[in-house]
C-alpha cells in the first residue's frame, strides 16, 4: 500500500505576482531610506546658540507687557521647547488701506492693537534645510509658530534667525 503525499506547489496568478512585486519594492525602498538617513545624521553639525525673533501682529494694546525676559516659551502644537524669551519690543500696529482720493494704499495705524516682536535663545543643531531647536522642533525664517509662556499664547512669523558668531 503506497500511501499517497501531494508535492508543495506554489501557483501564483498575476494578481498574487503583482502584489508580491510590489511588496518587495516597498520593502526594498524602507530598507534604502532607512539606511540613508542613519548615514545623514553625520550631516549635523554641532550644537550652538541660535537667537531668532518671532513677530505676533495685532496683539491687544496692553498684552505684550504679559511677556517678560526669561519666560520659557513652548510650541503648543507638540509640546516643544522653543527657547527663553531675551527680550520684547512692542509697536504700534500697522495696516495698508486704500486712499480713495489719491487712489494708493497708504500705511496706517490699528487703535488698541500693537506688533510684538520677541526676541527667543535656545540651543540648536544645524542640519541640511533647517536649525533643530533644543526642544526638536524645526524652524526657518517666514515659518509660522504658535507659541506660549507663562499666561499668554499668540501666533507669529520668525522674521530673523542670528546664530552664534554669525551676525
């Protein structure tokens, strides 16, 4: 009596060919990126001191006397640390309108609102397209933060990035 074993045969469709093709080409680019970016974490350079300014527009006339240096301030998106506030400088508002009789936009100031600019220090490490702040949040120049201290909260622009040694 020969006892009857079936041989293993893998059948594969098109389908199943297609769907394994393309699950080795997304493991194949996970593995490759993966690697690459280990190797691009060399690109950083080292740690430094980095003083940028944020501007918050049409503050509340009054407010900015709330922010005082040596606030520490923290991105409220994701909790980062975004630096220690060095100094505050508050400006009357300012808006463009329309002269209707000479036809040009013309600046004017806003009552009851005023510009904030605060000037933030943190540590920070360069890397390729942006500085890393102490805390781990990324920033340029024109990028908008929501930041907040000690009983205050406002939304600005970096409008300037001094790193140490650089002017």
């Amino acid at each position: 009596m020969e006892q009857s074993n079936p041989k293993f045969r893998l059948r594969l469709n098109l389908f199943d060919g297609l769907i394994l093709v393309l699950v080795l080409v997304v493991g194949g680019a996970l593995v490759w990126f993966g690697l690459r970016s280990d190797g691009g974490s060399g690109q950083e350079s080292a740690a430094g001191t980095v003083r940028y300014t944020i501007l918050i527009q049409r503050m509340a006339q009054g407010d900015s006397e709330l922010i005082q240096p040596g606030d520490q301030l923290e991105e409220t998106v994701e909790n980062h640390r975004l630096g220690t506030v060095v100094s505050v400088r508050a400006e009357p508002a300012l808006a463009q309108v329309l002269d209707q009789e000479n036809r040009c936009y013309v600046q004017t100031q806003l009552e009851g609102y005023e510009d904030v600019y605060i000037t933030v220090e943190s540590a920070c490490t360069q890397q390729e397209d942006a500085l890393l702040l102490d805390g781990g949040y990324d920033f340029r120049v024109g990028q908008a933060i929501t930041a907040r201290g000690p009983g205050y909260m406002g939304s600005g622009r970096v409008t300037q990035i001094e790193r140490e040694g650089q002017a």
